[in-house]
C-alpha cells in the first residue's frame, strides 16, 4: 500500500547535537548513540522507536572514527530491526545528502518517518597531513595525483576570485572575525573565542592567500535529525523543507569554465527557490558551507545574496552580520562551530530547525520564519541547498 504524506509535506520534528570538540573523549559509537537518545527525546509529543521506518546514517570515511555498517547499529541502539537502514557518502555534503534522500522516500510515500544520523571523529587521525590525505580522495584523480590538499585548491579559487574582483584579505579575514563572534552565543561550537582581523591576518599562511584562521578546523560530533511525512503528529510547530535540490560540478577545480565560482551551489539554489516558491529576499537566516572563507562570499553570490564579484561588500557593510538584515552562520559556521564532515549537514539543518523554532537561545535571529541551508562536498562539485520554513 502506498503512503501519502500529510498535506503532501514533509517536516523536521526533532533534532539533538553532541558538542562539536577538536578531541572528543567519547567513542565514535558513544558519540552516535547521545545524538540518537537526544533526537528521540527531542520530539515534543513523544515518538515511537517502533514508528520509525527509514535510517540514514551520514559519514565521510571509517578512516575517522573506525565504524562502517552503521545503519543496523543505529537500529540497535532505537530496538527496531525492523527499520530499513543504509549510509551515504557524498564528501563534505553527506549530511544534507542523506536529508535529500530522506525527502525523497517520505515524499514518496515509501516511509513515514527518517531517523537521520550524521557523525565523524576526525581525531582519530594522528596528524593534520594524514588527514589532508583522506580529505584529498575526494578530488579529481588528476588533483590528487599531484597531491593538491583542498586549502591550495580553495587558494586557487580566492586567488582567482580576488584578482577577478577585488577582493582583498582583510575581506576574507572579516568572515572568520564575524563567525568566531557567532560561535560564542553557540554552546555547541568548538572555538568560543573571538578574533580580530588583525589575528587572521598574523596567522600563518597555508596556501596563500589563505591563512590559518581561513580554514574550518577537524573537528568529533555527531547530530542526528527526525523527519516525518506526518509532522503534526509529533510536533505542533515542525518545520517544513519547502523547497530541496542538489547538483554537481566537475570534480576538478581545473574542468570548470569559472574556478571563482560554485557553480553547483547556484544551480541548486535556483531550483530550491523555485520548489519553495521564494526567493532569497523572502530567507530570514543562512546556514552556508565556509569551509574556507572565500566560499562564504562566493556563496553569497551564488545564493543571490549579491550580484556576481560583489559577496565581499557584504561582509564590508555587515549584511550578513549576526545583526545585519541577512545574518548568515549565526551558528559559528563550519569554520568556528566544527566541521566534522559526516554531521555537519546535519547540523546545519538542525540549527534552522532551532531557529525557526525560536529555540537558538543567545543566537536566535529575531522573528525567523524562514531558513537556507548550503551543504558542498568537495571544492563544490556536489551542493545541496534546502529551504525551510515553519
């Protein structure tokens, strides 16, 4: 029998984050069983674990944290065998890959209710070079053959864009400046310490013109979501994804006809906006994937926050300030709240949940109605923009 989802939309209804920390003292398995407990109790009018019919656990690879086959383990730790369970890998946008996934099916009519569970311990790894080895497989052959980590691949594209507009460093430095102050409002964040300008640009190049305070760090956490096809049945205020689409670009930075941008981003927002019926002027909040800090300008942009080679004046003028009128990363960002690869997707998604909930605490944005978040995997060959609204 086919399954028709309640008014034909499909809502978040709960949602629970472990801290995002440099090194965890948890287990990677410790770490996916708080955030599942924590999303099971999150749900205000209570939830069945025997109600939950889909599972789709998120991660970049078992070399961070050890653990493949995860779906059954998460259907362990809720007792519901019965659930049919998988994992996805999509690099850096795994999280939001398995929320598409996840719509997709509940939309269907497939299942009622996803259980969404994204993780990764990147402490694991021993040094930042072995790490830059496991991140790098994700990079056109061609790249990695030359071993080409993603911060030289990212320098290659604030180069480009810098020399293309005008951009300068200071422009770069005043988004991590703007996203450390965020994190600090964030309980959840790594870093809880604000930075100046001045810090960013005394830190030490490592690929430049990128410096270290440009780069989103390594980072444990694990997040986990739950989407329903009957949200009012859990929640009297869930909040619906009105519009979700993903896209793709050449794997290599060289393929592209434009390295300054993030061409798959703009696809795909284009389509959100579209599917939701609004346009970014009508988004009250962005959650946006700044692994390094050029993409939150490029993304700005992309997003239609900006006209082509102006993102950098937005940050000039405080547009996307945590006060501004388009706040963007009041979380922290990936670059001060965490970048654990498989869970930042997800926790993404879970902060506009909070938001649109009014639940943020110190970092609500005013009167938020309405959510976007970006997710890339790469150096942007994969990007999935969603809409929410509550």
């Amino acid at each position: 029998m086919t399954l028709t989802p309640q008014n034909g939309r499909i809502g978040v209804v709960g949602a629970y984050s472990t801290k995002y920390e440099a090194r965890s003292q948890k287990e990677t398995h410790e770490m996916i069983r708080e955030a599942v407990e924590g999303a099971l109790k999150s749900v205000e009018k209570g939830i069945s674990p025997q109600e939950i019919d889909l599972i789709i656990v998120s991660n970049y690879s078992d070399s961070f944290g050890g653990l493949l086959h995860t779906a059954p383990l998460v259907a362990s730790y809720i007792g519901n065998l019965n659930a049919t369970g998988f994992r996805v890998e999509n690099a850096c946008a795994a999280g939001t890959t398995a929320v598409y996934l996840a719509h997709k099916l509940l939309s269907a009519g497939f299942f009622k209710n996803a259980l969404i569970v994204g993780f990764e311990k990147m402490s694991t790894v021993g040094t930042s070079a072995k790490s830059n080895e496991i991140l790098m497989r994700t990079s056109a052959p061609e790249e990695y053959k030359v071993g080409a980590p993603f911060l030289s691949l990212y320098a290659l594209i604030a180069r480009e864009y810098m020399n293309r507009y005008g951009a300068k460093e200071e422009d770069l430095a005043l988004v991590a400046v703007k996203n450390h102050e965020n994190a600090t409002r964030n309980p959840l964040a790594q870093f809880q310490k604000k930075i100046t300008v001045e810090d960013v640009l005394k830190s030490p190049y490592i690929s430049p013109p990128l410096k270290l305070f440009d780069a989103s760090p390594l980072s444990d956490g694990a997040v986990a979501l739950l989407m329903s096809s009957e949200p009012k049945k859990y929640t009297d205020t869930p909040v619906y994804i009105s519009g979700i689409a993903m896209k793709h670009d050449y794997s290599g930075v060289y393929q592209r006809k434009d390295m300054s941008a993030i061409e798959a981003a703009r696809q795909a927002a284009q389509e959100a906006y579209k599917m939701s019926g609004y346009g970014p002027e009508k988004i009250d909040l962005f959650e946006v994937h700044d692994a390094f800090t050029i993409a939150e300008i490029i993304l700005y942009e992309m997003l239609g926050l900006a006209q082509r080679g102006e993102g950098y004046k937005l940050i000039r003028d405080g547009v996307t300030a945590f006060t501004g009128s388009k706040p963007v990363n009041p979380s922290g960002g990936l670059k001060a709240k965490g970048h654990p690869i498989g869970a930042t997707g997800v926790g993404m998604v879970a902060e506009v949940y909070w938001q649109l909930r009014g639940e943020a605490g110190a970092r609500q944005v005013k009167d938020a109605e309405r959510g976007l978040v970006e997710n890339h995997g790469g150096t942007g060959a994969t990007s999935v923009v969603i809409v929410f609204e509550r």
